[in-house]
C-alpha cells in the first residue's frame, strides 16, 4: 500500500507528524517515506523531515529525494491561484 | 564571484526575490543561481523558486537541485536550538 507510505504535513501538532514517521520504519519496517506539504507547511514539511532523519533515525534513515512543484487551482472567489508543493523522500540507509 | 549567484530569501517583498533572480539570469547571464533560507522562509523560498522557474523563466529554467540540512546554534537564552535551512539550485537549461 503506496498511501500508507505518504505523510501529509499540516496543522497537526508537529510530533505527531514525526512519531508517525519513526512508527512507519520501526515497528512497521518500512523501507520508504514521503512527506508531503503545500504552501506554508511545507517549511513544517522540512522541519519533519529533518528532526526525524537527524534526530530519531540517525544512521538509519536519509534523505533521498525533494521535489517542489506548483498546483493550479479556482479558489471560492472564482480565481485562479497558485501553491506550491514538496515532496521529501526518506530511506532506509543501506547498512 | 560564486556569492553573486546566491539570492537568501528573507522577509523583503516577494517579487523583490523573483526579479533579483530573473536578471541574474537575463541581463547578467548567469548559468545557475543558489536560493538559500532557513526556517519559516523555507517555504517562501520555494515559492519564489516556482514563480522565477515556471512562471517567468520557463523553458529557461529549472530546478537541478534541493538540499535540506539543519544549522544549530545557541540562542541569545544560551539555549540550543536547531533551525531547517534549504537550498535551491536553478540552472539554465542546456538549449
């Protein structure tokens, strides 16, 4: 299951977002991670990705990807905007 | 001069940021230019990445790299604290 792979970073409380990432390669021994984030949370996103490869999963955990991208989309009022997005993938490091 | 090619994204307006980087880009024919922030600008520098690459310079420009690293250091209450810092490469694409 790819989804069960995916972490969408919002408003939540911030270790909530990094306990579930340490969960997902411990007690789940999953080999990949991606955090996901738009517009304002995706400085969250980083700082996510950061304390659970630096903090929790040192020398077991990188990171191994980052994309950024746009979405375009009609807001409430009718108008065109735009947000951007990342996505950071974590891996397993090779041991 | 490699600091020429650096643009750090701060709290100055944002069309400051995407315009700084266009004419590093056009009128100083730069190859590649770095955007680096820390913390909350993370995000705001993503989106100046996007609206340079995409929405002015597209098919110009693109994004070749992402890196997210952490700094710490000690706070004016002598505590340690960690603050994400991101660093985004736009090249030329080769034509």
């Amino acid at each position: 299951m790819a989804e069960d792979n995916v972490i969408f970073v919002g408003e939540k409380p911030f270790m909530n977002y990094v306990t579930a990432i340490v969960m997902q390669f411990t007690t789940k021994n999953a080999a990949e991670i991606t955090i996901k984030a738009r517009g304002k949370f995706i400085s969250r996103a980083v700082d996510v990705a950061e304390v659970a490869s630096k903090r929790f999963l040192n020398d077991q955990v990188k990171v191994n990807d980052i994309k950024i991208d746009s979405e375009e989309f009609t807001n409430k009022e009718g108008k065109e905007v735009r947000v951007s997005t990342i996505e950071i993938t974590l891996s397993k490091k090779q041991s």
